[in-house]
C-alpha cells in the first residue's frame, strides 16, 4: 500500500515552501526568539492567506472538508524552518476535538474563526511538581471557578484560547476531569524560561475564574478520553513537523559535508562522516514512513492507529535528538556557535521530547494498544 503523498499535496508543499522562503529560513524563529512577534504573524497571515488553517475543518464551518494528511506537507515545511506558534495545538488539537466533541454552538463559534486564522488555541495542561498523568490533574473546576496553577503552557502570551484540563469531581482517576475552553484574558499569565526560546511558555494562574457549561468541551467528567483522542490528532502531526526539521538537518549537513575540506578534500569523503550520514538519512526516511502512515491511519480510523500514532510520536523525537546532536559534531567548532542553525535543531528537538507527555508514557501506551 502506497502512502505517500499525493500530487496535489506535494503541489501544495510548493506553495507553502515558496510562501515561507520569503521569511528566510529560520529568521522567523530567531525574532521570535528575542521577542519581535511581527515576523511570525507576517508568516501566519501568507500561510493563512493559503488556506492552510481550513485545510481539516468541515465546509459548513468555512473549510476546505479535508484530512490530516492534507496538513502534513504544512507541518514539514513549518518544522524545517522551526516555525513558532500554535498551529499543531490549532489546527491538529483544538479544531479535532471541537468537530468530534463540540457542541453545535462552539463549533459555529470557534471553527470558522479558526478556519480564517482569527483565533488559535493553546494547551494548559501541566501543573507545578505533576506529571501529564490523571492524578496530576489538581486544577479544580467546580463551583462554575477555575482555581490553580498550570506551568509550560506554550505560546500562552499570543493565544486566543486556553484549552484547560482541569479536575470537575474530586479524586485522582481518569473519571472526574473535563476540558475547559476559556479566554487568555480571563487567566493571569507569568513568562517562564524554557531550553527552547523560539517557544514561549508561561505559567497560567487561574483565580477564581468564572466559567459556564457552554465552555465545556465535551461531556462533564469525561474530558480524560477526549483528551487522548486530541492527543493521537496532535501526535500524528507533530511527528510530521519533526519529519520536517529533519529533513532540512540532513540536508544541510550533507551539503558542509560536500563543501568543508580537511586534509586536502570534503571530509563527507571520511568513513567516520560518510556514515553518519547515512545513519541520520536512514531515521529520516523512516521517521517520514512512520509519521506518513500514522496521519493516514489517524484518518482512515484504522484498527492500529493509537499504536501508528503513538510509535511514530517515541521514534521520531528520538530521532530528533539524535540527528541534531550528530548536527552539531559534524559541523565541529562552529556547530556550537550561535551563528549556526544547529543549537535551535537541538533545543526545538529536546522541547519535544517531553511535550504533552513524556517517551515512557507513550511506550506504555503503544504497549496497551498492542494488548502487552
């Protein structure tokens, strides 16, 4: 079975690649990184301006009545600029979860506007001193008030929305936690470092926030198996975004490797080179196989999609840290430098790697899926 992308998708890659070469390269990413939001909105509006952000939203609600697959070629030319932002939090989080679990009213709501590229979405999930588990859950919502503290809530100051998972009934189970869709203006928000700086993450402080039943997402308690519905949407297209970085890493690679000479030739001649790259293409092209085939079973609703979604989620930010790291050595003494692209591969790659849940949960989660 072929899963490979079709003509019009790879044409439309042309386009977005085309759109996105008028920001040079990664220039987007290093503004953002010293706090110019300009760029990166400059960037959203020529990809919105493609009809990117309506790509998986239904035709009544102004989309395109597409699929996830639709979106990959996106992700991949976003990821080997290392585009900042909320769109796999937007387009590949909050959209599937308010078309599968939103009522009639938040969809007329939210998915056209998400569809024009007026709002985007972010994910408060992660508490003070917790985990991404049920039992981290603390954050109350009872009482029509939102109260606690969510931590590493990505992009918090340029968001619209807060998709919140918070705790309605008490208890530590899976039983007991809802989404909760709230404006950004409503939450008071506290900048925190983070390894990656071309992603801004901030602590969200909720305080007695009013909310009604008309934000929540989903059934009341039972926001934990929406949850990990939007997860396997989220993960099918964050492996393509890797896929994405990956692809620009090797090639960047290969071509210093074809042009820096020690000892009278390309050192892309030496075994100890030679073969390094070769090994970062084989997790390349087998991180692009795996992230191909999880979008399309996602889907098509295939019986293995939580373990297609979910292996190509473990291998590719492994890969991701792997080839970065070999990014860096290859390129010696100015792979270390600033200059360089190299360092925002690597801190991009180690923000992945433990975003909405770490590698070990998800390897218990492919393991449950496999029936082990």
């Amino acid at each position: 079975m072929d899963f490979s992308l079709s003509e019009e998708q790879e044409m439309f890659r042309n386009y977005v690649r085309k759109s996105l070469a008028d920001f040079e390269g990664t220039q987007v990413a290093r503004k953002y990184l010293v706090g110019d939001v300009n760029a990166l909105m400059e960037a959203q509006a020529s990809l919105t301006e493609l009809g990117c952000p309506s790509l998986n939203i239904p035709e009544q609600y102004d989309g395109m009545g597409l699929g996830a697959l639709d979106l990959v070629p996106i992700y991949e030319e976003a990821g080997a600029v290392l585009l900042p932002g909320l769109m796999l939090e937007t387009w590949s989080f909050a959209s599937p979860l308010i078309q599968k679990y939103g009522t009639d009213q938040q969809k007329q709501d939210f998915l056209p506007k998400i569809a024009s590229g007026e709002i985007t979405f972010s994910i408060a999930w992660l508490e003070p001193e917790s985990s991404y588990r049920p039992a981290g859950v603390q954050v109350t919502a009872q009482g029509g008030k939102l109260n606690g503290k969510k931590i590493l809530v990505p992009d918090a100051a340029i968001a619209d929305y807060f998709i919140v998972v918070a705790r309605s009934t008490e208890g530590r189970e899976e039983a007991g936690v809802s989404l909760v869709i709230m404006p950004t203006s409503d939450a008071s928000i506290q900048p925190q470092l983070n390894i990656d700086s071309t992603r801004k993450v901030a602590a969200v402080v909720l305080n007695e926030v009013a909310f009604d039943q008309s934000q929540i997402l989903g059934e009341v308690d039972q926001g934990w198996s929406a949850l990990q519905e939007g997860l396997l949407s989220f993960n099918a297209a964050l492996s393509s975004m890797i896929v994405g970085s990956l692809d620009r890493i090797v090639t960047t690679v290969t071509d210093y490797a074809n042009i820096r000479e020690q000892f009278g030739q390309p050192i892309g001649r030496f075994q100890a080179i030679k073969h390094r790259i070769v090994e970062m293409k084989m997790d390349l092209e087998t991180a692009r196989s795996l992230a191909h085939y999880a979008n399309w079973a996602y889907e098509t609703h295939a019986e293995d999609r939580v373990q297609a979604v979910f292996s190509a989620r473990i291998f590719c930010t492994d890969a991701f840290n792997r080839v970065a790291a070999h990014s860096v050595q290859i390129h010696g003494g100015i792979g270390f430098t600033e200059e360089l692209d190299c360092h925002l591969y690597v801190k991009r790659a180690r923000f992945y790697e433990n975003y909405l849940g770490s590698t070990e949960q998800y390897y218990e989660e492919t393991a449950k899926a496999l029936g082990w």
